[in-house]
C-alpha cells in the first residue's frame, strides 16, 4: 500500500490524518516483512519486497523502519500471514474489495463482517462482487521526476496499456501479468517511483449522493481501521 487516498471510487487507503501514521507504517512494515520472508532479502533480486520498499519511502516511513520490517522476516518465520481477498457491498450498495494480509483468517473474517453490518451493508463470497471490476497493473511515478514527453517515451517503450496524469503523479497502468516486466523496463530511466501494485479498477461506477457521502466515508474508514486490512477498492462515484 502506497498511503494514499482515492476518493474518486477507485480504492480508498490511508494517509490523511497524523494520528493515522502509525497504523499506515504498521501496515506497510508486515507487507515489507512478509515479502522478505517470501524471497530474497535483496530488493534487487525480490520485486515484490522492492515495491513495496517504495510504497513505504513514499509514505515517508523512515529508512530504520524499513530495516527493522526486512530484519522481522528471520525471527518471524514461524508467522505464517496469508493474502485473503473478501468482497461485499456497502453502504449505498457500492461493491467493495478489500484485500488483507492476516495470519488469522477466522478473525479478519469476522470483523470485515460486523464492519459492513453495522454500516448497513452485508459481506459476501468470494465472486459475488469481483466482476463489477477487472484487475490492472498499476505503476505510479514522481510528477516532478522529467519532462512529460520523456515520460511518455519510456511508457510506450516499456510496453505499458496507458499513461494517466494525475495532480500529484503519473499513472501507467498495464496488463497484471506484465507489471513487473514493464516496471523492469521503466527502471531502465526512472527511479522515483510512488509504488507499483495490481488494483481492482471498476469496470463502471456506481453514483452516490453527496447526503450519503458521510455514510460512505465511515463505512471506509472502519475497513481501514482494521489491522488486517492492506487495500479497498469500490465503484462509488461521489455526485
């Protein structure tokens, strides 16, 4: 997770508020410690320990932080943290994935559960909710790295589907199986990357009323509360 926040119905992930800072950067440590338990403690040699290196240095999470969660990988050996995804719908019957990172699957299932029912929503099983979106590679990169054009010559040459710009920066979004190829290819003239993840984008959005826009954002940030909870994604459109 890259700790930030999408409002725009595509995911939703922490990084507003300080007082959240430290859940961002626990979340962040167990993703770095688990994919270094899971390959090469070298970046270099682990792609997913690299990304998710980046995601924390743009989160500002400092670099002794970062050692310490590659270091947790040897004395947690025995913890055995699995990727679930769940799927329901929420307030407003927006869909919604939320992908976890738990070594308790009972527990991250009942509090996903009690959190959509409270917020008059209901969780579902798995496919009951995915096919109101479609999964994409998604690599982000620094805006103030070159000049746009140069940018976008290293997009086309890496093979990648589309180059969005965004305020704070530049999107280029591929075929998930090709993520880490077309990544690869970038580092060749990039190195400012913001992360490089495979999101669950809507294939249509779903329009919420701005009365129900407080609803919603609750129901959001309860889901991110949970400890066990990595990234949500939804369709919702705010109107």
């Amino acid at each position: 997770m890259a700790g930030h926040s999408h409002w725009a119905g595509i995911k939703h992930k922490k990084g507003k508020a300080d007082k959240q800072r430290s859940k961002i950067f626990s979340k962040l440590s167990r993703e770095i410690t688990v994919a270094a338990k899971l390959g090469d403690k070298n970046p270099d040699m682990n792609s997913r320990l690299r990304s998710a290196i980046q995601s924390a240095r743009s989160a500002n999470m400092p670099k002794e932080n970062i050692s310490r969660a590659i270091d947790k990988s040897e004395v947690s050996a025995d913890s055995n943290f699995e990727n679930i995804r769940y799927e329901g719908f929420g307030p407003c019957n927006i869909a919604v994935i939320v992908e976890t990172l738990t070594n308790n699957k009972n527990r991250s299932a009942s509090n996903l559960r009690t959190i959509f029912q409270k917020n008059g929503g209901n969780l579902g099983t798995q496919g009951s909710a995915i096919h109101y979106f479609q999964q994409t590679g998604i690599i982000k990169i620094e805006k103030n790295h070159e000049d746009e054009d140069k940018i976008y010559e290293y997009v086309i040459d890496s093979g990648a589907d589309d180059f969005i710009k965004s305020d704070d920066y530049y999107e280029i979004r591929c075929d998930k199986n090709k993520i880490y190829k077309v990544k690869k290819k970038l580092e060749e003239n990039i190195d400012n990357f913001v992360s490089t993840e495979i999101e669950w984008l809507p294939v249509s959005k779903r329009d919420i009323d701005k009365n129900k826009k407080e609803d919603v954002i609750k129901f959001l940030e309860a889901l991110e509360d949970d400890e066990d909870v990595q990234n949500i994604f939804t369709n919702l459109n705010f109107i």
